[in-house]
C-alpha cells in the first residue's frame, strides 16, 4: 500500500464524513491505543476504513470520533507490519483483514489489555481526564459539583458492602440534600422581597 494510496482513499471518505477535532486521538487513547483497536476490531471481521472509523466512535459512546488523518495512516503501518493486509473489492475500496502475525501480536497484550474494547483499549490517564470532561460538560456541571457527583458515586460503591457504612452515608447525603435544600428556598426568597420594593415603586 503506497503513499499515494493512503492520500486518495484520504481523500476520498473526507468529503464523506463530517468534521472532527484532530486532538481527539491523543487525548482518548494512549502511546498504541489506536493500533491495537484498530487490530481488535479486525478480529471478528473484515472492515473497511471508514467502517472501522464508525465503530470506534460507537464503541466510545462518542467520546472519541476519529479522523480519516489518524486512522489511515496507523492502517499502513499495520500493513507494513504484516499485521493487518489488505485488498480491493469490485467497487475498489480496500477491505482490511487481521492476518496470523496480527492475531500474534495482540496475544503479547497484557491480559487486562487484550479484553478491553477497542474503543477504550491502552487509555491513558490523560484520555480518562478527558473522557470525565467530556461528560461533565454534557452534564452541564461545574467541576466542583462533577467532583462531588464523582465522590457520592465512590462512597456508594465502598458503602455496599457494610450495612453500618451504608447508614453513615446515607445520614451524610440526607444533611447535604436539606442544606442544599435550604440554600435554593433562601434563593427564592431572596428574589421574592428584592420584587417588592421593584412592584411597590411600580404602583
């Protein structure tokens, strides 16, 4: 597979898909994450590039949407490796296939690597401090309150296993709930006399 190759089939899926942001890659998988997804989709079936690229965005639940710039590339590096081949189909897009040497290398992985998903194979702590932005944006949350979802989700995991712990924090939440409770009542009233004087000066 040729340079010249990888450019026009580049060029060809990106009129195709929509536009992506280049850094994703680097922040959701570490040093070899994409390689080795790209070979663990490969396992089960022969896939083209851009089905691949779609598969690894789904497996991210969107986290992670790769760009033809990333993903091309790494494929002609794994054909040059002897891991992955290659071929046309009648309609001349390339097919690529996991070959034994690629199966080979994937069983050199560390156990808990080989049985990752491909879309969040090898990450990095950088790519889960993304993934955590991410989500906490969707959320719409300030870091402050992400960080406390994120300590209230831990303590309900630790607390499973004692039934006294379980009773400790559930006391804790039940007082933060009637602070915060307490703080969104003062709001209100709050607003509530600064529109007296506002009607009062409007009669």
């Amino acid at each position: 597979m040729s340079t010249n190759d990888v450019s026009n089939e580049h060029h060809q899926h990106s009129k195709e898909e929509p536009k992506v942001n280049p850094r994703s890659s680097k922040r959701y998988f570490g040093r070899g994450g994409v390689k080795i997804a790209l070979m663990k989709l490969l396992i089960d079936q022969p896939m083209h590039g851009y089905q691949m690229m779609k598969a690894l965005e789904e497996q991210s639940g969107g986290l992670y949407v790769p760009s033809a710039g990333s993903i091309y590339p790494t494929l002609q590096m794994l054909v040059g490796s002897g891991f992955v081949s290659v071929q046309l189909e009648d309609s001349a897009k390339k097919v690529y296939k996991i070959t034994e040497q690629g199966r080979a290398e994937l069983q050199l992985l560390p156990e808990k690597t080989r049985h990752n998903n491909a879309g969040g194979g090898s990450a990095s702590p950088k790519a889960e401090s993304f993934r955590n932005e991410k989500i906490r944006i969707k959320l719409g949350l300030s870091i402050e309150s992400f960080n406390l979802l994120k300590l209230v989700t831990r303590a309900e995991q630790e607390a499973s296993a004692s039934k006294e712990q379980a009773e400790e924090l559930q006391r804790l939440l039940t007082e933060q709930q009637q602070q915060i409770s307490a703080f969104l009542d003062g709001s209100v009233q709050d607003a509530n006399a600064a529109m007296v004087p506002y009607e009062m000066a409007g009669r």
